[in-house]
C-alpha cells in the first residue's frame, strides 16, 4: 500500500499531538516537519487543556526545516498538516495548495473573513482538499448531543447552554492581532458547533464581552436564537480556575449534559429520578478528524463534516459577535 507523505508547520502543542495521532496511522508517512524555532524538534510531550496521551513521533526520522519555502521547494508531500499561528494561517495553507498539496490546517480558520475566502479560493482552483481542524465537529460527546437533537430521542429541544473557560495561556496567542483572543482562539470552538448544528444565521443575538489583556475580547457571553431554540455561550480566559468546556441541552423529555473531565454524557429525565451515562469508546477527536480528512484526500468519501465553506461561516458569527461587544 502506497503511504500518502505528510509534512507537519508548527511543531508546538498540537503539531505534536497531530504527529502523534499520524504515527498511529498505517498509511501515511510523516516525511518532515518545519518550525522557526529548533528547540521544538527536541520536544518529547505537550500538555494543551489538558494531556492526551498516544505516541510521539521519533523526529529522527524525519527531514525537519526552520524554512518553510525551502520545505516546500524540496520535499514531495501529499499533505499538509498546519499548526501555526492564527494570523498565517491562510498564507501558509494558499502557498500549500498553489504547489498541490492538500492541507489540513488549525482553528481557527483565519483572523479574517477575506483569509477564509482566500482558502477556499486556493482550494478551489488547485482541486485539492481543505478541511480545518474544528476538532469540536468531531468530539464524540457533542456528537451524541447533535445525534439527539436531531433524531429527537428526548422530544422537542429548548436551549443550549455551552461554556468554555480557562485562564490565560502564553506565547503568541497574548498577541490579540495574532491569535484573535479568546474569542476567537477558545469560543470559536462552540460558535462553530452552533454553527454545524443550527446553521449560521441565528435569528436574533446579543452579546457582551470584556477586552483583555490580549487588546481583543477575552471575556464573552452570547445568547442566540434559532426559531424556538435557545443558545448561550460563555468563553473566557481571564478565570484562573482550569480548563473547563461544558455542554448541556435541555429538552422536552431529558435533559443531557457533558463536561470535559466527566468521559460520558450524563442524562436525567424528566421525573428527576431516571438518569442515563452514555459512554462512548472510540479514539478521541484528534484522531478522529485527521483520519477523516486523511480518507477523504484518498478519495473513500467526501468532505461533508467539515467542509472549508462551513467554517467561514464560524469565523463570520464570531465576527459578528465581537463587532457588537466592541460596538458597546
């Protein structure tokens, strides 16, 4: 079986946690890896909200560049794999596929909505595959929920109540032109699960938010309607208690909740009495979104989980929302 070639840009916490999730894969090669700064080449774990355990790959083995023009200029590769800062996102992803090369790039999309667009554009003309790593699409807990709302198991749906707290992290992502703050880089996660489960055209929100020290919003409360249902979403990185993302939907006959160090979803039923754990045993949503993208580069399915014209929509609601917390 012919190996597809993988490169890695950006070798910081979740290039490795992607050069882990590649090596488990029996067929694809990660061939070299690129990052300005060579310290990241002798990096053996990385802890992102919290640890994820699964093999680290032995970067002896690969080509490793501190360029990434003259990684491209002289390796052959199938695939991109892109975790690098928010702002270069789209620069490094179109100069990708203008050579080719299929890439599967980090969240969030872009800084802007004009770099979504050039994306797609790229992805367009080259013919090549996109897929951007809303990891959230693929968690198998919010899949349930989403299963749930859309099967009906517990009746009809009234609200959502989502959250996504932290504190502060460091690096580039202080930088707010760089990384968006935590509305962009943390609450993206939960505007682009709304967006995927209800579509981007809310009918009504509002929204309240405080800049922090990143100079972007870094505190950020939105409520939104669809039709009859009721979202509300919290971010933050200004708490300095751990990371916590949460989830819980309430409908007519149940109502079924998740947190991130819970490991199942919890439901209770409308007699307060009868409860439900659900359980879920499958690779978790690192590997699970790569492998995705991975077959549908080889051509097993195509792309309808998280494809690039959907989530230029998250990035446009999250623009949205920080135009009417900064219009206050």
């Amino acid at each position: 079986m012919e190996k597809l070639k993988v490169g890695i840009v950006g070798y910081g916490g979740l290039g490795h946690i992607h050069a882990g999730s590649l090596v488990g894969y029996d067929d694809v090669k990660v061939t070299c890896i690129c990052d300005i700064d060579p310290e990241k080449f002798v990096q053996t774990e990385s802890e992102i909200n919290f640890k994820v355990d699964k093999a680290w790959l032995d970067i002896n083995t690969v080509n490793t560049y501190e360029k990434f023009e003259e990684m491209l200029e002289k390796e052959e590769i199938d695939v991109l794999v892109s975790a690098l800062p928010t702002d270069i996102h789209a620069d490094y992803a179109v100069m990708a596929l203008n050579k080719g090369i299929n890439v599967f790039s980090e969240k969030p999309m872009s800084i802007s909505v004009e770099g979504c667009q050039k994306m797609i554009d790229a992805k367009n003309k080259s013919g090549k595959e996109l897929m951007i790593g809303q990891c959230v699409r693929f968690w198998h807990e919010y899949e349930y929920i989403k299963s749930c709302i859309e099967n009906g198991r517990y009746g009809k749906l009234y609200s959502v109540i989502m959250q996504r707290t932290g504190c502060y992290p460091g690096g580039w992502f202080l930088e707010g032109e760089r990384s968006g703050g935590a509305l962009l880089d943390l609450h993206v996660h939960d505007m682009d699960w709304v967006n995927y489960t209800f579509g981007p055209k809310p009918d009504s929100m509002i929204a309240s938010g405080l800049v922090g020290k990143t100079g972007e919003v870094d505190d950020c409360n939105v409520l939104m309607k669809y039709g009859d249902v009721l979202v509300s979403i919290r971010g933050s990185w200004i708490e300095h208690s751990p990371f916590c993302c949460y989830i819980k939907a309430n409908f007519e006959k149940a109502t079924a909740e998740y947190r991130g160090d819970w490991g199942e979803v919890r439901v209770t039923c409308s007699d307060g009495v009868t409860k439900e754990t659900i359980k879920i045993d499958k690779p978790n949503a690192y590997i699970t979104e790569l492998r995705y993208f991975l077959d549908t580069v080889k051509g097993l399915h195509k792309n309808e989980i998280c494809p690039p014209e959907s989530t230029i929509e998250s990035i446009r609601l999250a623009l949205l929302e920080r135009e009417i917390i900064k219009s206050k």
